[in-house]
C-alpha cells in the first residue's frame, strides 16, 4: 500500500518534470531542463520517418546518413549493435508503401552541460514495415546527427 502510494506519487513527479514544472519544493527539480528546443524533436521525428517509409535501398542509406553519424553508437534492447547491422536490420524488412510511423510522445532538451551536444531527444512511437514494433528510443544529438541511440524494442 505504502509502496503503491510511493509509485504514483513518483509518476506525477515524473509527468510534472515531463510538462517542465520547476517546482521549487522539489530538491531533483534543479536537475530538469526547462527550455525544450522543439525543433530538435521534429528534427528527429522527420529523419526517422524517412527511414521507416524508404521505398528503395537508395533512399534508405540516404536517410541512415541524414539521421546517424559515421560512428553512432548503437544500443538495441541493451545489447551493442553496429551501424551496418541495425542498417541491415531495417533493410531486411523490406520496403512498402503502406510502411507508417505514429509517434505517442517525445521530450527533447537542450544538452546545456556539453556544448558539443545539441541536445537530448527521447521519442515514443510504433512503426510498420513488415511487422509491427513498438519501442521507446533516448537519442544524442551532437553535430546535426545522432551520436547516440538506446533503443527499447518489443516486436507486437
Ligand atoms: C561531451 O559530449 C561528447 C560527445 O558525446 C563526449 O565525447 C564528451 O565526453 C562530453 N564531455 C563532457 C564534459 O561531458
Ligand atoms: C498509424 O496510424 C494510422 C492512422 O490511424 C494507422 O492506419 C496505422 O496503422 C498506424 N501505424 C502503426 C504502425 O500503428
């Protein structure tokens, strides 16, 4: 019971911090960005729907290029993986006109602490190409790509 109420009052701090409230009474809220640059998550969005909805391996390695740096870091369902294999993962899959990506949620923030990263984005999103997947994905932006992916993916 006591832990219950531990848990839900942990997920209103959460969706309070995710909102960008800055409460003063709360000692993490120093920790919590409040200027979130919107762009950075469109940015994002756009580069990883090219992706998903390439129709030929032309355009499919020119959206790779135009989202992820040469040497990205990969992280997928916390094993490593390089870039040509999560490359070669989504060429697998093949290409379709009826591919779609619906994006539930993102946050982005400015990467204040480093200033050879732009910033922060984690995106929320289900995608179709010959299966359907869902997964929450934390990205680095540093340089105009992304320098960092950890991605959680659960295949529906
Ligand atoms: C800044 O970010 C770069 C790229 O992710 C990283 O290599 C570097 O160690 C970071 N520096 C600090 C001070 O965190
Ligand atoms: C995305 O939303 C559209 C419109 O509701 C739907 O037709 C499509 O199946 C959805 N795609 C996925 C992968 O959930």
């Amino acid at each position: 019971m006591v832990a219950l109420r531990f848990a839900s009052l942990f997920l209103l701090s959460t969706s309070i911090a995710v909102l960008g409230a800055n409460l003063p009474s709360d000692p993490a809220a120093s920790n919590y960005l409040t200027s979130t640059p919107p762009s950075l998550g469109t940015w994002a969005e756009t580069r990883l729907t090219a992706i998903i909805k390439a129709s030929s391996a032309p355009t499919l390695n020119a959206a790779f290029d135009a989202f992820l740096a040469q040497d990205v870091k990969i992280t997928l369902n916390n094993k490593p993986i390089s870039r040509a294999d999560y490359i070669s993962e989504r060429l697998s899959k093949g290409f379709t006109p009826s591919a779609s990506i619906n994006y539930t949620g993102s946050i982005a923030v400015p990467a204040v602490a480093n200033s050879t990263q732009a910033g922060l984005v984690a995106l929320f999103f289900r995608d179709h190409v010959s299966s359907t997947v869902e997964s929450a994905m934390n990205l680095v932006i540093a340089s105009g790509k992304v320098s960092i992916i950890n991605q959680i993916a659960l295949g529906l």
